[in-house]
C-alpha cells in the first residue's frame, strides 16, 4: 500500500469521529407485547446475525456489518432498498432515469456503475430469505413483515461470491413463531399518503405453524407536472407528430403498491424444519419525472422555472412491476455436529416501465418490457470438529431475461427506434470456509470459492420508422443491429481473517479477501456491433482491518478501515465525439477509507431510558488506470467513482419514558448526512449532486395491551435534495411530509 495511502487512511481515522455523531443508527430487538422487558431498548451487540451462514451476535462477527430490526424498520418508515440505504452510511443509491423502478445500490464506492437494465446484477448481492436476487427488477421488491436486514460491507468472495464485489443486503421475514402473534398497522400521510401492513402467525398444529402478510401502499406523489408548455402541438422534425400536450397534474409519483406473503414451517420429527415461503406484489404507481434544470439545454428545451418540484412532459410515465416467488428451505440436523441446510428457489418478475427526459421533446422517451425467471438451489453442510467449525457447499442458479424497448426519438430523428433482446445466464459455484479457535483468543478464518458463469445474449435494434421520414441513419449509422454473443468466465475467490479478542469485550481482525462480478453485456439500448460485445469480470482485491467493543452496560463500538484495488470496473462512460453512454471495462481503481458506529445509553433506569445510535464512513475513490482513447482518458482518469461520496453518516436519539398505566412514550430524533457526489463517471459539474442533511422526528405513545399511536416528520427542514442529476436533468428527493397511524400488536 502506497505510503501516501496509509498516511491518508491514519489521518481518516483521526477525523472519523467528528462525524460520528450523525452517523448510523444499528437496530434494537424486536420490542411489542411479546417481548419481554420490551421497555428498555436491547443493545446492538445482542443483535443476531446469520451473516455467515450461521447465527452469531452481531459483535461476534469479524467484519463490517449494519444490522436493522423489524421495529427499527417500521419506525423508520423503510418500504424498500432505497430505505435502507438511506439509514446505512458508505451505502448511496441512484435511480437514474427509470425512477422508482430503476434503481442501482453502491456500497463502500463499488456498484454506482451498475446496469439498471434487467440483465445486470447489483454489485451489492441481494437476498431475501437466503435466496440471491439475479437481476435489478428485485429491487422493486417492497419490505414488509421483516424480520431484519443485515448489510455486509465489502466483498463477500467466500459464502456468498458471485456478484458480491460491493458487498450484501440479506433481509429477512418473520416466521410463524411458537404462539398466536400478529400486529395491523394503518398510517396516513402528506400527499394523500396512506399505508396498511398486516400480518398474523402462529401454530395450527403441534408441530406446524402458518403466517401471512399483507401490504398495501398508495399516494405520497410529490411533483407537480405542468404539461408539454409551450411546446405543445410542435413538430420540430415535419411531416411527424405534433408533440402531445397532456396537460397539468399535481401530486404526481403516487405510490400503488400490493403485497402479500405467506409462510408455513413444519418442526419435523427429525429435529430439523422445513419451511415454504411464497410472495406475490404489483406495483401500478406513477413514475417520478426528472426535472429539467433552468438554464441548461435540454435538446434546446429551457425550463422556465427552476423549481425542482415542477417538471414538463409530453406524457406522464406509469409502472407496472409484478412479481411473485417461492422458496423451500430445509435445516436438518444430521448428527450431533453435522448440519444439513438446502433452499431452493423460484422468481418471477414482470415491469412495464415508461419513462421520459425531462424535456416535452420526445428525445428519449421510453417504454421498458422486461420478463426474469429464476431458478436458484444451495446445499450447505455445516458443523464444528473439535475447535474447528465448517462450512461447506455448492450453489447453481439459472435465470432468463427477456426485454423489449420503445426508444421514442421523434424530435430528434423523426422515428422510433426497437430493441428485442434476450439473455440467459448459468452460473454454478462451490465453497467452503473454517474457523479455526487456535485458543480462546485466536480465531483464525479462512475460505475459498470457484465459481463457473456462462451468458448468452442476442437481439436487435431496429428503425421502426413510423412516420417514414427517419433520420436515425446519420444520428445512429450503426442501426439495424443484430448480434448473437457468448460469455464464459470462472473464478477462484477467498478471504482470510485473523481475530483476536484479549478479553470478552474486544474483539480485533485484520482480514484480506477478493471478489468477483461476472462479465456480461450491456442492457441499453445496442446501437453499434461493439456494444453487444461481452464485458470482462470486474476483480476486486480487499485489505480490512477492525476493532469491536461491547460491553454488559449496552455500549458498542465498531471501527472498520479498508483498502480496495479493483480492476476491470464495469462501467457506462461517454466514447467522444459521441455523447451517447457505452458500457465498458474501464481500467483499475482504488478505494480506501474508514467505518465507524457506536452505541450507547446516556440515561438508563427505571423511569427513562436515553440512548444515542451513530456511525458514518468516510471514503475516497480514484480511477487509476484507464484504458482508452486520448479523449477518454482525459475524460476519466483521476476521477472519483459513481455514487461514492466522501462523507456520510447517519444517528438516532432514542428517548424511552414511562408515563404510568402501562404506557410509554418514545421520542426519536434521526439524521441523516451525505457530502457531495458524482453520479456518472466523467465527474462533469453537472453530474455532481450537493451535500445535504436531513432530519426526522417521530413520537409514539404505546401501551403494555399492545396498541399504539404514532405521529412523524420526515425532512423536516424541508431540504432540497437529489437523488440523481446528469447533465439537464435531475431527479429531487421527497420534501417535508407529516403522518401519524396507529398499530395493534399481540
């Protein structure tokens, strides 16, 4: 490591803590009528985590991992991964121009380069219920009845390998449990906001118990549409349609969303369990529209105000994102130190997603298609000889993606232009990892992971030319296109990590682990031969160092410092003279920085209860190497890495005060902060989005019968934030919203 390097990371160390104190806030236990001393918040250190394949207390695990509680998530009013990502610091997310249902997740610097198309897979693994989500569409997935999330920060080359560069966000869903419990939860909010989740488990038999869930999810639309403007009824390129004027609407981006799942366990007489999950959802909601910034040409559209709230459109894009899946897990206990774990899984999702530029020019409107089916099986056997522990398996999953696009290029080249692709992806991998107690100090990790992927892609861009005065010959020559390629690519990853605990409350590790991303193929639209060649895997070397502190009075402490080389990043750049994106390997980069959280009672008795949750990360990313012509290397080298911000933090202050009768009232104040970042990889001033702070605060009273009142706000100084910004256009976070509901549990 460079000597430069390692005096920047020190000095990282130095400052972290200044932003510790708007930092990340980790989750508290599972509090309500069935949890027992549900008046004082549980430490984090007792969270438990399956992050490695098996259960241990979050302060046990010797890496960086966030841990959020079903509770927490509530509170919090997290409905998605965007949420999530909103309460994890060195985690940042961009929508791009899909809106809510084009979403890519960073982590640490790593995926904010990521396809939002349906054949790309996050650089951050998703997996929900131990089941790998292959492609993007799962990120529309909505969260209800969880459990926890766990989010493991940095590449996970062993247990989990494929596509895991980043690192990996598990959410868990609850179980029946061993007795009648259950909660309803009705919410009402700002823009005609209103939410109602359900949900009801618990044994039908000795030896079987059933749960369901239900959600359902609608309003919160913020943005005002104004309609195509002066625009309307135009024909910038003759003897084509007049641009279409839909006219005004307020309140647009409403949610629409349904969801339902059930679960059913059987405890078998064989000592092990077998459990079946199945969930289904459709999301019919109005797509956020970016808004164009004033001043900036879009396609020589000026907007006339510059308020972010307000947009111009020829039309007003819809969604409609269906999915459903099932999945069969067995935990059997084959000898007194031998466990047997299988899951099988099948997904299916669906979106129809319109989408727009920011502009009433139809210059990129487009209409999204998109079919996935996935099919994944895990084996696993796990178990401990002596002070060894294990864990051995192997894992396939096979998924096909069918996607059509309607690219509407009318105002700019008088047509419409087609793509009709398909792709379908194998990918097979066995692993294995031991935890080697050398004393009751030592513990000494290490594991090893092949993985085997093979691709197939093939389609074609064509002019539609509806109107019979195309122009897409001079502004895309390479049209009509069609391709047929493969990709086969295989992969030896691992890590190995020292930890050291010299007494019961410390623990130190240092640790060095590589991961992998699969090659695979551009998911926007081809318009040339080479932009349908197969990518290369993107490698990423990783060096960690950490320290935990927990103790018996409810104080945690976590400090995580890292170092990345990556190689061969996957990423969309601009090719001049063209400005059009293309999907490349773009050369090497590096990553370094540092991760902190702590936690902690400031008040703790019989009366009240006043904790403090914080943590954030600091961060630095630099490309290094760009392979390229003259112009792109000018364009790229030195350049921070897409959605990797150099600061952000994340705190909640928690206050819990028995007010007699049974009740409690709780008041919790959270922030959140993030410091400027670039959205696209050229690092233009107009792909750069400002630093901002948001704050929250919500009060609820409940009550030891199980019912409670709750009332929030959420950004309450109003600030004006972005999620994404690229050139003219910009896509604006929500504004200060108000809401309150009640929930019964039992």
């Amino acid at each position: 490591m460079p000597r430069r390097v390692k005096f920047r990371m020190l000095r990282m160390l130095g400052t972290v803590a200044a932003i510790a104190v708007v930092g990340q806030a980790p989750a508290y236990a599972q509090s309500g009528k069935n949890q027992e001393s549900s008046k004082i918040p549980v430490s984090t250190v007792d969270i438990v985590v399956t992050a490695q394949k098996r259960a241990s207390r979050l302060s046990d695990v010797p890496a960086a991992i966030s841990a959020f509680s079903g509770t927490y998530i509530q509170e919090r009013g997290v409905n998605d991964f965007e949420g999530v990502v909103e309460q994890t610091p060195g985690v940042s997310i961009t929508s791009d121009f899909g809106g809510a249902a084009s979403k890519i997740i960073s982590i640490r610097g790593l995926g904010g380069t990521d396809d939002y198309r349906p054949n790309g897979s996050s650089s951050a693994a998703l997996h929900v219920d131990d089941v790998y989500q292959t492609s993007n569409v799962f990120l529309s997935l909505p969260f209800f009845d969880v459990e926890r999330v766990e989010v493991l920060k940095g590449p996970q080359g062993t247990l989990y390998g494929r596509n895991s560069t980043a690192g990996v966000i598990n959410v868990i869903t609850r179980d029946p449990g061993n007795a009648l419990n259950g909660y309803a939860t009705a919410e009402i909010g700002s823009y005609d906001r209103r939410r109602v989740e359900a949900a009801v488990g618990g044994p039908i038999t000795q030896d079987v118990g059933v749960r369901i869930a239900v959600l359902g999810d609608w309003g919160g639309g913020y943005m005002n549409g104004k309609g195509a403007g002066v625009l309307a009824g135009l024909q910038p390129i003759p003897n084509t349609s007049p641009i279409p004027n839909p006219g005004a609407r307020n309140g647009w981006g409403d949610r629409d969303m349904m969801a339902v799942r059930g679960t059913a366990l059987w405890n078998m007489p064989t000592d092990g369990k077998l459990r079946l999950k199945f969930f289904a959802s459709r999301d019919q909601g109005e797509n956020q529209t970016t808004d164009s910034v004033q001043g900036i040409s879009n396609q020589g559209f000026f907007e006339p105000d510059n308020d972010p709230y307000t947009f111009y459109s020829n039309r007003y894009p819809v969604r409609d994102v269906r999915m459903w899946g099932t999945s069969l897990g067995l935990d059997q206990p084959l000898t007194d130190h031998v466990k047997l774990n299988a899951i099988v899984g099948y997904q299916y999702g669906k979106r129809y997603v319109e989408g727009a530029a920011g502009s009433p020019l139809r210059y990129f409107d487009f209409n999204f298609r998109d079919k996935v089916r996935q099919k994944s099986l895990e084996l696993r056997l796990s178990g401990d000889i002596g002070p060894v522990d294990w864990v051995v398996g192997g894992y396939a999953v096979n998924d096909t993606v069918k996607f059509v696009t309607d690219l509407d290029v009318t105002d700019v080249a008088g047509t419409i232009l087609l793509t009709d692709y398909k792709q379908t992806r194998k990918s097979r991998a066995a692993f294995g990892q031991v935890d080697w107690h050398i004393d009751d100090k030592f513990t000494l990790t290490g594991g090893l992971r092949y993985t085997d992927d093979k691709a197939h892609f093939w389609g074609s861009t064509t002019d539609d030319n509806p109107y019979g005065v195309s122009r897409a010959a001079l502004a895309f020559p390479g049209i009509p296109v069609f391709f047929n390629n493969r990709t086969s690519d295989n992969n030896l990853s691992g890590r190995v990590t020292l930890a050291y605990k010299p007494i019961q409350e410390v623990k130190v590790y240092a640790s060095y682990g590589t991961g992998y991303k699969a090659g695979g193929f551009d998911g926007s639209s081809i318009f040339s031969q080479v932009e349908a060649l197969p990518l290369k895997p993107e490698k990423v070397k990783a060096y960690e160092a950490g320290l935990k502190i927990s103790t018996d009075s409810q104080f945690y402490a976590s400090v995580d410092a890292f170092y990345y080389d990556l190689s061969e990043l996957q990423s969309f750049t601009v090719v001049p003279p063209s400005p059009a994106n293309v999907r490349i390997n773009v050369g090497k980069s590096r990553l370094y920085g540092v991760d902190i959280s702590v936690g902690f009672n400031l008040i703790n008795n019989d009366e009240q209860n006043l904790r403090l949750e914080a943590g954030g990360t600091l961060l630095d990313s630099k490309i290094t190497d760009f392979v390229g012509s003259p112009a792109q290397v000018a364009l790229n080298l030195g350049n921070d890495l897409p959605a990797a911000p150099h600061k952000s933090a994340n705190a909640s202050l928690i206050h819990k005060l028995q007010i007699g009768g049974g009740l409690e009232f709780t008041t919790t104040l959270d922030a959140r902060y993030k410091s400027s970042e670039f959205k696209r990889l050229n690092n233009l001033p107009t792909s750069r989005v400002g630093a901002y702070s948001v704050f929250g605060l919500r009060g609820e009273v409940s009550s030891d019968q199980g019912w409670s009142v709750f009332a929030y706000i959420r950004n309450l100084t109003d600030e004006v934030y972005l999620i994404d910004r690229n050139v003219a256009q910009r896509l604006v976070g929500s504004p200060r919203t108000f809401g309150g509901g009640v929930r019964y549990e039992f």
